[in-house]
C-alpha cells in the first residue's frame, strides 16, 4: 500500500494504521505534513534554525504521543497545537539582550516597492500580540478554517474569528499610509 504525502488515506486512517502497527503510516504522515509544521514554526520563530529544531521536536512528541491520541480533533490541528506550544517555549526561552557591537549586521535585502512592501508586511505580522499573530498566520498562511485554528490554538471558535478581525484590523491601521516607521526601524 502506497504510504507518500499522495497517498489516498485520510489523517486519520494513517492514524488508524499506525496504531495498528504499521510504522510507515507515521512515516507518512510526517511527510505530509512536514512544510506546514515547518512553515507555522518559521512563522511564529522567524528563524530557520529554530524553525528546523521545533518541527523535529513536534514530530517526536507526536511519534511518542500518538498511542493516546483520541481522535478529539484532527492530526493537522493536534500537530499545530503541539508546534504552537513549541515555539511559545522557544521564543520564551531566547536569549533577547545581546550588546549593539556583537549584534550582527543587518542582512542586505532585495530593492524594490514590492521588496519593501513584503518587509513592511513581515515586520506588521511580527508586532501583532502574539495570539492575533498566532491566528493570522494559521488562517492566511496554512489555510486553516476558524474551528480547526480555535482547537490549534486553544480557543473558542468564536474566539478565534474576533482575534482574527482583530489581526487584520491592525495590520491595516500599521499599513496604512503615513503611519510613520514600525518597532524595530531606524
């Protein structure tokens, strides 16, 4: 039986499967959902480096973890939840006064409106508080609809859609012409 991120099997046959003892339906799973673990560590670390160390740590736990999994909510959301925990851990576990002579040069960016239009969007993103960081990036970057991003991110649903308008509020209110420099620019 074919077992690749195209594998015909839902989530929750692998599960199933895995729990039936077949150690490549987890296999599979980490395939498929291997870049969007990746991309919300990334998203919510800003960091390749930890990015990389959060998604291993999530499947290991969820590989440790999966025998008592209920079924409660889906893989994808269980797996989001575990990497969200994971990076709110990393973030608080950084190390953030570094003196301004060791710091590192600012690396060089691409030219451009469009350029400077995705910088000011990025640097928008990372100033939201952290939970309308969190949704936001959940509902436009992974595509996640409102109840499975309410169970990531232990909330209600409605909870979630508010945080969410909230976030985009925001963004428009720091994008919006005239607004002057963001945190973090000189």
């Amino acid at each position: 039986m074919e077992v690749g991120p195209e594998s015909q099997d839902s989530d929750g046959e692998l599960v199933a499967r895995y729990l039936r003892g077949d150690g490549s339906a987890f296999d599979a799973l980490v395939l498929r959902h291997r870049l969007a673990v990746y991309r919300v560590a990334y998203r919510l670390l800003g960091s390749h480096e930890e990015a990389d160390d959060v998604s291993q740590e999530a499947f290991l736990r969820a590989y440790r973890a999966l025998p008592g999994f209920r079924g409660d909510a889906s893989f994808r959301t269980w797996i989001t939840r575990i990497v969200i925990n994971l990076a709110l851990s990393a973030r608080r576990a950084r190390v953030t006064t570094v003196p301004i002579e060791k710091a590192a040069p600012p690396k060089e960016e691409a030219a451009g409106p469009e350029a400077a239009l995705r910088r000011e969007v990025r640097l928008a993103v990372r100033d939201l508080p952290r939970r309308q960081r969190q949704v936001l990036i959940l509902k436009v970057y992974e595509g996640m609809k409102f109840a499975e991003i309410a169970q990531a991110a232990g909330m209600s649903i409605g909870t979630a859609k508010a945080t969410f308008f909230q976030a985009v509020r925001n963004l428009r209110t720091r994008l919006a012409p005239g607004t002057g420099p963001r945190r973090g620019e000189a």
